[in-house]
C-alpha cells in the first residue's frame, strides 16, 4: 500500500509517496516534467513488494509548500535536495531512480555526492554531460527539443500552456509517448499555485539553446567523476529524445563501475507506464545486484 507523508529539508517541505518495509534497502524516485511523483506508482508498488524501502518525494516546486522564495531551481540546487531529503529520513546510500528531469538530477547526484549512492538508474534522458556533443551529431533533436526554446518566452509560454485546460501540455504525452494519453492528475497538479512557474524554471535556469548546444559552459553540464554504477534506460519510440543521443552521451570511460544500457522496445518517453512489468523486471533484477 502507499502512503504519504511530508519531509522537511532546506527549509521547503515535500509531500513523499511511499511503500515497502522500513528496514528494506531504499530506492530514491524522482519524477520528471510534466508529471508527478504519483508517476511512480507501478514501481513503488513492485519494488516495495520485494522488501526494497521505497520512496518518491515530489520535486522542488510542484507543490507550493516547496516553491523557494529566491526562485532557485538551478540543477545542482535540485541535486542537493536529494542530499537534504537523504538526510531527513535518515538514510546514508540509496539507490538514485530518475526519469526525465528526475534522470538529470540523478546524473548530478552521482557525479557530485557519489558516496551517497549505491547505483543509479536513469529513464528516458541520457548522460547529461555528454548531452551537447551527442545533440550537435544528431540534430534532429534540435527540432524535438522546440518546446524548451518555446519555455524561454516568458508570459507566452504560460498562456500558451494554459490554454483550453492546458490543452498543449497534455498533447506533449501522446506525441512523447505514441498512444498514451495524459493521465487527469496531470491537469490537478499543474493547477495548484506556482507549479507551472517553478516547472518552466526549470528550463529557463538549465535548459537555454545555448547550454543544450554547448555555446555556454553550465556548471551542471561539467565532466565531474561518475563513480557509481549506473543503468540507463530508454524506449525506441521516444518522440521526445532521439535514441541516437544515447550512442554518443554513454561513453563507458565515464563510468568506472561500468554501465548498462537497455532499450525497452515499443515503449516512447514515459516507458515505465506504457511497459511497467518489463522495467519493473530490469529495476528488481539491477538492484539486487548492480554489476554492469
């Protein structure tokens, strides 16, 4: 069964989406855009049923007891709540799963607080340090990435995704996902106040052209040390990142403990929903013994 319940850390107070026993090994998922910790459910339901602790907090800014007063939604700021959410619960190592913008923050998070990960596990998004080298050899994601160069126009992109019951924000899960549809909660989390704010935050503060295209060194896109054992994770009918990205972002002499790649056939962007039992299959066999 799931629960919820609430973790203060840095000041902000986050609503976590629970399952599994209190004493299992703890499995940290952290949801993407547009979307919400309740993404995770099939997994939490899965995973906490093998014994692991599981939990998925909803990230910075997606409810309004976790808006920051200063507007911080830098990447290595997001990383650091993971830290923050770490140490509330009492947790020393966990293992880091992410999906969308819950994948790059688990990328930083390894490659800036290794010590507290046992593996990780990214879905949808690849290593973001190679992100622009792999965009300039394939760029056609350029085009795919429109939407990000769309969120930079302030006031326009609001209205435009508000539109005719955010209309436009729901379109993104079919064209991302062939044959999924949005899901209603989608439409209820980005109606409480300043979501939709802090979620383009993210874009703007992270996400420019120029970062993406690697014109502009941003400390998050900077080679650090990835000692963890990493799991990537991705369909091959993504509408949203080409698969090609994941052939020049996934370099093994980036990942010392070696890393695993799989391609969860038939699946878009939002694999875990559209094939839960084939990546709910990888995820338990990779946690009980993450060796690539």
């Amino acid at each position: 069964m799931i629960t919820t319940s609430t973790i203060e850390a840095r000041g902000l107070a986050f609503t976590v989406r629970a399952t599994g026993p209190a004493d299992g090994e703890p499995v940290l998922l952290l949801h993407g855009f547009p979307d919400d910790a309740a993404t995770f459910d099939d997994q939490l339901e899965a995973l906490g049923a093998a014994g692991h602790r599981c939990l998925a907090p909803t990230l910075r800014g997606y409810e309004p007891s976790s808006q920051p007063a200063d507007g911080d939604f830098d990447a290595l700021t997001l990383a650091g709540d993971v830290i923050g959410w770490l140490d509330a619960l009492g947790i020393e190592r966990a293992h880091i799963v992410g999906h969308d913008w819950g994948a790059v923050i688990a990328y930083l998070v390894a490659g800036h607080h290794a010590d507290r990960c046992i593996s990780v596990t990214t879905m949808a998004v690849p290593p973001v340090t190679r992100l622009p080298e792999a965009i300039r050899r394939v760029p056609r994601q350029a085009l795919l990435s429109w939407y990000m160069t769309f969120f930079q126009l302030r006031w326009v992109a609001e209205r435009a995704l508000r539109a005719r019951r955010w209309a436009l924000l729901r379109r993104f899960w079919p064209r991302w996902s062939p044959g999924l549809d949005a899901p209603p909660r989608l439409v209820e989390t980005f109606e409480r106040p300043g979501v939709l704010g802090a979620a383009l935050a993210y874009y703007r503060q992270n996400a420019t052209p120029p970062v993406l295209l690697g014109l502009r060194q941003a400390p998050a896109m900077e080679q650090v040390p990835f000692d963890v054992p990493l799991m990537v994770m991705h369909g091959d009918r993504d509408g949203c990142i080409d698969a090609r990205l994941f052939d020049h972002a996934i370099v093994a002499d980036d990942v010392p403990q070696g890393v695993r790649r799989h391609v969860v056939t038939g699946t878009g962007h939002f694999l875990h929903l559209e094939d839960p039992d084939e990546v709910n299959r990888l995820l338990l066999e990779w946690l009980a013994d993450p060796t690539p």
